[in-house]
C-alpha cells in the first residue's frame, strides 16, 4: 500500500490501496512483460480507480532508490553511482571482473527484470520506468470516462501523471538516449515500434509540465507529503527546460520556486535529534544538517526545502533501505590490520562480552559495512576543495560534528585479534615504515558521510534478545527526498551558467554553502564547480550518472567549455566509442579526470580477485536491453545505441514526437 503523511496543512491521513491495480503487495506486482505492457487495462470509471493509480506512481518512485528483494548488497540508486565520477564497485575479493564494464554492458548481456544479489540494475530501471510509464498512461488515458469530475479536478490528476511520466522519460533519454514513445493505453498490444529522438521526447514532456505546472496545486493544497504536488512539477520543469536549451526559462521557473513559492531553505535545527546509533563511540553535535537528513524529519511541516519525499518509514514498510551495510566501508575486515600484525578490532564486538567495551561498538555507531558501493577518492577529498583548501568545516563534511567519517578517526579495540598495545590508538593507513596496513583501499578503507547513511533501525534495536542481534547496523525503512529546494539553486546556478551570469552562479552555489557553514565560498564557477556541489549537496539524491548525462547535454547546447577547456558539439557529444582520455561527453572527461576506470594498462596480469575497472565513451548511454526490448518488438525496429553491436545509424528513427504518437495506433 501506499501511506501518505499527514502534515501541517492536512487533518486526515489516508491509506490509498491500489488492490484495484494488483492483488497483492507481493513483488510481482513491479514487473512488466518486455514491450507486452503495451496491453490494454480495465476501464476506470470512477475518482477511486484514478487515486489508487496516482498512488501507485507516488509509491514506484521509491523503488528507483531501493528494491523490494532486499538482499542487502544492493541497490538500484548504487548503479547510478557506479556509472559516474562518485563511485566504484567495491568488492574486490569476489574473483570476477565485475566492474568491467566496457566489455561487460552490451545489448545481449545481464538486463534481468529483477536483479538479484550484486547485478547491475539497468534493467530494472528500464522496466521499472515503463511500469511507471504505463501506470500513468492509465489516467490520461480513462480519465474521461470519469464524468463526475470538475474540471479543476481532472485537470490536476491529469497534472500528475504528466509529472509522473515526465519524471520516467527524463531519466529514460540519459540512461538509455532514443527510446520508444508510449503515451496511451492500446485495445491490442502493440510490437511494430520505433524509436524516438531524445530531443524529441524531452520537448513533449516539457510541453506537458507546462500544463502540470499551471494545473497541479501547491503543497498547502494538496496536503499530504508524499503527493506530486505544483512545486514538485516546477522543479522537474526546470530540468525540462535545461535539458531543451531553453536556459532563460529555466531560470524564470527557478526564481519562482525559491521566491513565491513558499520555500525556503532549512536554517535551523528541527524535528526530533537522534543521537545516533552508538554516541559512546561516535558522538554527534546536533547540527543542521544532520537534522536535515533524519528521515523523520523528511516529512514534518517545520521542513520548508522538502519538494517531494518518497514516505517510506518504520514498521509498516517492507522496503527497508541497507544503506550503513552497502555504501559503508568494510572497517572490521580481517585485511585491516594493526602494526604488529593482528587484526585491527573484533568483527563482532556485540557478542565479544568479555572484551566488550562500548567506545569501540562502531557496529552501532556507524553500521557493519560491506562496501559493496565504495566512494571514489573523488567524493572523499578532492570534490571538497575550494579556493585550494578542502573545507572540513563545511558540516557535510565536517568529522568533529560526527557527519563525516575519517577512517582515521576510528580506534583500535582490545581483545579478538587485537594487540593490547594498540587498544585505544586511531586506525591508520600505513605504519612508521610506510607499510600499507589496508591491504584493500578500495572496499575497506574510505571516508564517508555518515549523515547520509545513517538510518537508525528502532525495530532492530527493541529486539536486543534476538540470536543474532548485532545492533541497528545495515540501515532502516526510511523517507527518501526526491526533491529539495537545494537542489533548485544549484539548478538555477547551472542556468546562469550556461547564459554566461557566472557570477550569479556563484551566489547561488554559495547560499547553499553558507547553509552548510562552509567557510570557503565561490566568487566565480565553473561547471564543474556546479557538479561538486552537486555532489556535495545531493549524494544517494540525485541520480548522478543522469544529472551528469543531461549536464553533459546542456554543455554541448551552450557551447560554454567545461573545467579543462573543452567545448563539446551537440552532433557527437554522445556518440563515440574508445577507452581513449581525449574527446567524448563531459560526462566522459569526468570518468577519466576523477575515476579508476581505464587506469590500468591493457594486458596487465591482474592478481585473482582484483578488478579492472573499465568504461568505455559508448557507455553514456547504456545499450537498449536485447531480450527486453528489441526482440520482442518483432514489427518493428529500434535504434540501438552508437558503439554498441546492432548499431545502423540509417534505421528509421522519429524526429517529432507528434508523428510517434500518430503511429501508436498503427498495429
């Protein structure tokens, strides 16, 4: 079921079921039969049908962060990550080169609907997409059968599934490029598609939020957290606008959302304080942004930056979020070793009664990490430095306060392995002879912000008799943002930007920086500038790989150069191949400036274990799914994508979304 919150502007909560959509809350439920979920669906008839569906694209946005089959070792937000300058896949001693990824992702490869212990979600997120897609092709599609609505009303579901099917198409045309358009219900399934230009498919949907934005009311209308409401649209609005070129409108639409909309950014400390999981061993200062980011405090009124959260809290939710276990370090692995040779702590100091002492239970404090996603050295320092300084003050990153993770912070405990002459002392990298004491720096030793993934389990920590119980270590059922006014200046900043106002830019990034009490501001930027901040601002937020994709678009559209200099033509920034450093998108030049893909030289013996991490040009787009799409689409053709095999730039193609909705009746 789908829970929406009540918040200061509701009296009521309601519990919306969409039984009407699907029998049960079993995972089948999320599937969609490859280019088939262009079947016909039961009328709806009634305002009850249109909610439960609505309701149903409300709760799909979650599952584009987590995933129902909660293995704990991944999830669908972490490949978005893998796939860009933030991350690597981080568990080296699997035996498999996993993380090759220029050979690994082609057309015919692993596109499983449902993806189970460390696959990619490529897959997933094409279906999932479509089933979204679908869901609110239902309403625009019945909501005329529904004659008891004003028009006012109508208008406003309409509205929201304009939103609800722009947000998919957005996130579709930069993972995957051109696509297939579906825009209604069909009486017959339908396998004679094309694809469609990206360009083309981005200018229908921002012609919609064009209306949703006119028709969808404000939040202080609608009233629960959780619902599309008119901001929500205005920010997707704004992307639409980026994405088209149209750099002036987006930044008209920005200064409404942070000046007339009722908005602002969070100042203060608010909601409730979570001390933490372990204030013995990681004490926090309550702060800002550390409140910021207490799921609870996602969706209370007193928060007036949250846009769109994606309720997802306590008990009633199976969809619980590993996040302490798969973006957190492996810090208790047996490879991290102390000086004289024993292993750095106990691997579970719960059940360690004799040697139990609270200062070093970080599996409390911080969560027992398998580092499944591991931070690029990127995200962990260089990304934090302005004006020539990485800026420790600045709360997000910030270890004094307890945000941040140095691993350097962590200490030694006694007993199980460890040598009673190094209990007490801090981890460190390397010895006084400069041996490296991590033998893995990749899965176990790095920096991270715990405030971000720190989700504190109250069901597993009321059930401290469990046989198992080694505290609130892998992450919770929690709320997610999918959207916050933050995000609106560093979209307004990019605005500015691309017109030239590099200075107005720079306001904007900074007013987000004095936020976070950063003592280094900007008096100009460059678009890499805008993307740190990003970073910074937005980590397991934003979909990165997507963000850097639709930048990548905006830059070669604006002819502004990017950090290094270069200047990117709108007829090829996405269609070339090689793992070569020169050329590509500017999502490209950010792999090969701040990654580990492709640092390996070919042909090197790489010893059992270790893997190569490559990416290839072709891999700004991922390859249109083989078994998913193509071969089904037995009547027609679809475009794959430059580099990958079943290439043909003469395949037919729509340039005008006009003429791919004509077709769609065409079986």
């Amino acid at each position: 079921m789908k829970k929406y919150i009540q918040n200061k502007f509701s009296r009521l909560v309601p519990f919306i079921l969409v039984a009407a959509l699907s029998s049960s809350c079993s995972e089948d439920f999320l599937e969609a039969d490859p280019l088939s979920f262009y079947e016909p669906e039961a009328t709806f008839s009634t305002e009850a049908g249109l909610q439960a569906t609505l309701a149903l694209c409300d709760k799909q946005l979650r599952n584009n962060y987590i995933h129902y089959s909660f293995s704990g070792v991944s999830v669908p937000i972490g490949s978005e990550y893998l796939f860009s300058d933030m991350a690597q896949y981080g568990k080296t001693d699997t035996g498999s080169n996993t993380a090759d990824y220029a050979a690994t992702i082609v057309p015919t490869g692993d596109f499983r609907r449902d993806p189970s212990g460390e696959s990619l979600y490529l897959g997933f997120m094409w279906t999932e997409a479509y089933t979204g897609i679908k869901n609110a092709n239902t309403v625009l599609t019945y909501i005329g059968n529904v004659t008891s609505l004003s028009e006012e009303v109508k208008n406003k579901y309409i509205g929201q599934a304009y939103f609800h099917r722009a947000y998919r198409y957005l996130n579709l045309v930069y993972q995957f490029g051109d696509i297939p358009l579906i825009t209604k219900i069909l009486e017959v399934p339908k396998q004679s598609y094309y694809s469609t230009k990206k360009e083309a498919i981005i200018e229908m949907i921002t012609a919609d939020m064009e209306k949703a934005v006119q028709w969808v009311p404000e939040q202080s209308k609608i009233g629960y957290v959780g619902m599309v409401s008119k901001g929500a649209c205005r920010q997707l609005l704004i992307k639409c606008y980026l994405a088209s070129g149209k750099f002036a409108d987006a930044e008209a639409q920005a200064n409404i959302l942070i000046n007339q909309s009722g908005y602002s950014l969070v100042q203060n400390t608010l909601g409730i304080f979570d001390p933490g999981g372990n204030p013995t061993a990681w004490p926090i200062t309550r702060n800002i942004i550390w409140d910021l980011h207490r799921p609870e405090n996602k969706v209370i009124g007193a928060n007036t930056e949250a846009i769109l959260v994606a309720p997802n809290g306590g008990a009633q939710s199976f969809l619980a979020f590993a996040s302490m276990r798969i973006f957190g370090p492996n810090w208790n692995d047996a490879n991290l070793i102390t000086p004289d040779g024993k292993t750095a702590a106990p691997r579970f100091p719960l059940t360690d009664k004799t040697n139990y002492n609270a200062k070093y239970d970080y599996q409390r404090a911080i969560g027992r990490g398998i580092g499944t996603i591991s931070g690029s050295y990127y995200s962990q320092h260089p990304m934090w430095v302005v004006n020539g300084i990485e800026d420790k003050q600045d709360l997000r990153h910030n270890s004094t306060v307890g945000n941040w993770v140095n691993m350097e912070d962590l200490k030694y405990a006694p007993g199980a392995g460890g040598s009673a002459t190094w209990a007490g002392q801090n981890f460190r990298m390397k010895d006084a002879t400069g041996k490296l004491l991590a033998q893995d720096s990749i899965r176990d030793w790095y920096d991270f912000p715990h405030y971000k993934i720190f989700m504190h389990d109250v069901v597993a920590e009321a059930n401290p008799a469990a046989n198992d119980f080694q505290g609130a270590t892998a992450g919770a059922s929690a709320h997610l943002y999918i959207y916050r006014l933050a995000e609106t200046y560093l979209l307004r900043a990019e605005a500015r930007f691309y017109q030239g106002n590099v200075s107005g830019a720079a306001q904007d990034v900074n007013v987000v920086r004095a936020r976070a009490k950063a003592t280094q501001m900007y008096t100009t930027v460059t678009i890499g500038d805008i993307c740190a901040e990003r970073g910074r601002e937005l980590y397991l937020e934003e979909w990165r790989n997507v963000e850097l994709k639709r930048i990548s678009h905006c830059l070669a559209i604006s002819g502004k150069p990017d950090e290094w200099g270069n200047v990117y033509s709108i007829s090829n920034w996405d269609k070339q191949s090689g793992k070569d450093a020169s050329g590509g998108s500017y999502w490209w030049q950010r792999i090969v400036h701040y990654t580990l893909y492709n640092k390996y030289p070919a042909g090197i013996a790489l010893k059992p274990g270790v893997k190569f991490y490559s990416m290839d040009k072709r891999n700004n787009y991922w390859p249109i799914p083989f078994r998913l799409a193509i071969e089904p689409n037995i009547k027609g053709q679809l475009s794959q994508n430059f580099g990958y095999d079943g290439y043909d730039a003469g395949v037919k193609v729509w340039t005008k979304w006009q003429d791919a909705v004509e077709d769609e009746s065409r079986i």
